[in-house]
C-alpha cells in the first residue's frame, strides 16, 4: 500500500473503517522473503501482541513499544541472553501499517539457519506461524485494501511482462475497485428507487421515470459488459499466450523455439523424432508473456514413445491461442497439411529459406525464415504481436478482470437482464428488486463488501508465507 508523507495509510474509496475488535486477535510471524541465501531478510509479526514480541527478542537502546512509529533502530536479536543476529528493526504503530495492525518488520541477514532461528525466536516469544496470505487478509480485513488490490499483491509479484506489471499497479492503486464500485453505486440508487416505489404506492412513479430507471440499468450493464471484455486481456496477462509450435518432422520446430529464447533450450538433430515431448518456456515480447510449446513432429511412425509425443502434440494443439506451423520450404507440401481453419490464431513459416523453395510452396502466404542463418526472425516477432494485439490485448489500456472478477460481473449482468425483462413485461416492482439485489450481492463479492468466507478462504490461500 502507497502511505501518506505522516506514514499513514490512504484508505481506499469505498472501505469502512475497521471496526472494533477488528484489529485485535492472535499475534502472526512469517519469514517475508523467499527461501535460500541472499544479502538480507525480512521477517514480520503482526498483531496486538507484536510490539510486545518485538520487546522480548530485541536488545538495543531502548525497546520497540518505546519507538515512535515508522522509525528504524540497529540491535540485536536475542534469547536467553545469547545474540542469534545482528539486525534493524521498524515499528510500524496502527492503523498506519499495512495490514492496519502493529506491525514490527526484522530485518536480518539472508541466511536460511540464521533466519530460521529469528523466526523460532518470535514464534517462542509469543507469536504463531502465518497462514498463506495472512497478512493480506486482515489487511482486507481492516479495510486497508479491497479484495481487487489483495489480488493485486500476488499479481504484482507473479508479473512476467512490463503489461503485466503496469496493470497489477494500476488494480494495486484502486483503478479496478473503483469502477466496480460505481456500478455497485448506480446498483443501490436503482435498488432504491425500485423499493421506494414498493414502500410508497401512493406516490405512484411516472412512466417516464420507468423509462428513466431502464436507461441507467442499461448504462451500468455497459459498463458491466466493457470489463468483462477485458477477461481475456487478464488471462494473457497472468498466464500468457499459449503459443504451439508445430509440424512435420526435421521441419526446424526446435531450432524455431532456441531462435526465439535465443539459447538452445532443445536438441536439435537431423535425426527425424528427435523431440518426444513438449517443451515449454516463456519469452517477454513487448510487454506480452508468450509460453512458447515445441511439440513432436508430426509423421506416421510405428515407434511407440514417438506416437505417444505426437498424441501430446494434438492435445496442445486444442488448447492453444497461437499456432506457429512451422514447414519446410526446401520440401514439398505434406500430405496433411491444410490451412487453419479454426477460431485459433495461426501463422505460417516456411523454414529453410537458405535453400530453395520447393514449386508446391510458390505464390504461398508465408513467411519466409531460416533459423540457420537467423534469417527473418525479426518478421516472425512483428507478426506474433501483430496478430495477438489484433485479437487479445490493448497496450493502451492495462486494466484487466481475472476469472473471479468475470464470474461475478456475469452473474449480476445475469440478474440485470432479468431486471430488464420484468420491467419490460410489466411485472410487480418486487420482482425486479429481487434481481437487483442478487446483482448488487455478485457486484459487491468483486471488491469484497459481499465477503463469502468460502472466497476469502480460496483467495488468500494462494499467496505464500509472509505475504
């Protein structure tokens, strides 16, 4: 979370304050950084009783519930009067921290036994080993954060493009929480026009005032409608485009994949059948993560293991956004091949190009490359972005759902169309609030202001210890 010049928390639009007993609970410590040897690491307790532990494991000049908040002191950690490490200490005081808590950050060096010991040190002064996520979640909890900035957190650090990272800042900021809870807004103002109709017959709502409430209905499902464009946008983002590259044998699929991640990843050989199986490995193209799949080649073959690597050819086949049909320029046409004719993106590559082009190949629409010579790679990069900006990605907009998000904007659109329906039939105004309050409910599950225990569960559950 961004803090404010005094150190404390900006409290995101929307969230009410944390309310009481909130903050209170069991005392949480975890190791912050990732396992393995490094330079320094951190560890931190949250809790009511964090200051407290802070004051039996820390020796210096003074002690943590004596600091001020958001200041740093250089001591040591002890027990039983025996210094386990050399460390800086912060105290951050609440509700100015991030998870609105106390919360005390040890900063020690990154040795695993070393940090390890640290952490027993804590957790035998009073605190207990963090849940996955745990220290998100009460930041939810303590409405530091709505739920699109908690999944923030973890998409900020699993970002592999700088697209990926623009957007998981952007969500981490409030942009996506913030669009949601104008709709969650425009929701209510309808709900309670609808149920003052219901509680004050006699006022007896104008006709046009109907047609006024159908009108911004149908704003808030546009609204709807636009993020959920971005559903797939986010997927990219978070996963990447799943690109296959595939073909005939000796075609030049391998040598394709080691061009492009510019190191050789796969054998290559001269050998038909080489590669048995997937291969798989991730590039940066322009901000876009691209999962590049070199697949066995594709021929009759009576050899078991190679059959079985052409079967997981076809299954990637089915499962990719990005054909790269890789053939042979110097051979001629397969008996098998054919134009893609499926929804799926394809390019086609006629490899070789340092050798001539076989006649079956002439006036084809294909690129023209040689992974030998490094020959028009760079085209082969131009088209790939071409082709998925066409089809997936805006580069001027970062905003992006994920699949949660998309779920519960497609069950309130849901419930927005029935709205509609009942009021274009005529029907009681009790039914139509009925569905408007089983989409305010699927609005408010995004950001959090409906918090299922069940999602919060399966959330935070995917972050790692510490975090």
């Amino acid at each position: 979370m961004h803090r404010s010049a005094s150190g404390s928390s900006e409290q995101p639009a929307g969230l009410t304050a944390p309310g009481p007993g909130v903050a209170a609970g069991e005392t949480i410590a975890a190791i912050s950084t990732p396992a393995g040897e490094g330079a320094i690491a951190l560890i931190r307790i949250s809790g009511e009783g964090a200051i407290a532990v802070a004051d039996r494991v820390y020796r210096g000049k003074g002690t943590p519930s004596e600091f001020p908040s958001h200041t740093q002191r250089l001591g040591e950690i002890v027990e039983s009067d025996r210094m386990i490490d050399q460390v800086m200490l912060t105290v951050h005081r609440m509700p100015g921290s991030y998870t609105g808590e106390d919360l005390v950050e040890i900063s020690c060096h990154g040795g695993i036994l070393v940090t390890a010991r640290v952490l027993e040190a804590c957790l035998r002064a009073g605190a207990r080993a963090a849940r996955p996520g745990e220290f998100s979640e009460r930041a939810f909890l303590n409405g530091k954060m709505d739920l699109t900035q908690a999944e923030a957190v973890m998409d900020l650090i699993r970002a592999q493009s700088d697209l990926a990272l623009r957007s998981a800042n952007e969500q981490l900021e409030g942009r996506l929480g913030a669009e949601v809870r104008e709709i969650r807004a425009q929701l209510v103002e309808m709900l309670a026009h609808v149920e003052a109709a219901i509680d004050f017959p006699e006022e007896d709502i104008a006709p046009d005032e109907g047609r006024k409430l159908q009108a911004r209905l149908d704003s808030v499902r546009e609204k709807m409608s636009a993020l959920l464009a971005t559903a797939e946008q986010g997927r990219i983002l978070r996963e990447g485009i799943r690109a296959v590259i595939y073909g005939p044998t000796n075609a030049g699929k391998s040598s394709l994949l080691n061009r492009l991640l510019r190191y050789d990843r796969a054998i290559v050989s001269e050998r038909p059948g080489t590669t048995r199986d997937t291969i798989e490995e991730v590039i940066n193209l322009r901000g876009i993560p691209i999962r590049l799949l070199d697949t066995a080649g594709l021929r009759d073959s009576v050899d078991e293991l190679e059959r079985e690597g052409m079967a997981r050819t076809e299954k990637s086949l089915e499962t990719a956004d990005l054909l790269l049909h890789v053939l042979d320029r110097n051979a001629a046409k397969p008996a098998r091949f054919q134009e893609n004719s499926t929804d799926q993106i394809a390019l086609v590559l006629l490899n070789k190009s340092d050798l001539p082009e076989h006649p079956d190949w002439q006036n084809h629409d294909a690129l023209r490359i040689s992974c030998l010579e490094e020959n028009g790679l760079r085209g082969v990069e131009d088209a790939i972005f071409e082709k998925i900006s066409q089809h997936h990605l805006r580069p001027e907009s970062a905003l992006a759902i994920n699949a949660r998000h998309r779920d519960c904007l497609r069950h309130a659109l849901e419930f927005c169309g029935l709205a509609r329906d009942t009021m274009n039939n005529g029907l009681a105004p009790e039914y139509v609030a009925v569905d408007l309050r089983a989409a305010l409910r699927a609005v408010g599950e995004i950001t959090g202001e409906e918090n299922a225990e069940e999602i919060l569960d399966s959330l935070f559950a995917q972050f790692c210890i510490g975090k």
